[in-house]
C-alpha cells in the first residue's frame, strides 16, 4: 500500500462523507510534517478539499523564523493557502 493510499484511507475514516470543503494543518518546519503536508495536499486536491496551513514562528530557538518561512514557501508551492 502505497502512503498515499493509506492516507487516504485513514482520512476516508476519521473524517465525514463527504469530507468537508475546507481543512487546516498546523505545520512545524521538521521533515515528518512537511512530507505529510505533501501528502494532504495531493489527498486535498484529488477529494477538493482547501487545505489550509499555518505555522509559527514561536521565537523559542533561532531556527524557528527560517523554518515558518520554509513551511510558508513548501505550501505556496504546493498550491495551499
């Protein structure tokens, strides 16, 4: 089963019939969410879902504002608001 597959999948599961027209994610810069933001954002597309996303940049370690901006520019790429 491809990870596509078994998102979507577990989406068809949690989420009601049919899914709803808009859905947010919060985003950390880290490479698990952001290979799952690509993930939603194909599964987003194929359903016509508008994903959402948002990050922070929290100011708590001197990365944080480098990867909002990266989170910010990976979702413009994708095409997600």
């Amino acid at each position: 089963m491809t990870p596509e597959h078994h998102l979507s999948e577990r989406l068809a599961d949690l989420l009601p019939h049919p899914p709803p027209a808009r859905l947010g994610a919060a985003v950390s810069g880290g490479g698990d969410p952001t290979a799952l933001t690509h993930l939603c954002a194909g599964w987003a597309g194929q359903a016509g879902v508008a994903l959402e996303v948002a990050t922070s940049d929290h100011g708590l370690r001197a990365a944080a504002a480098a990867e909002a901006a990266q989170v910010a520019a990976a979702a413009a790429a994708l095409g997600l608001s």
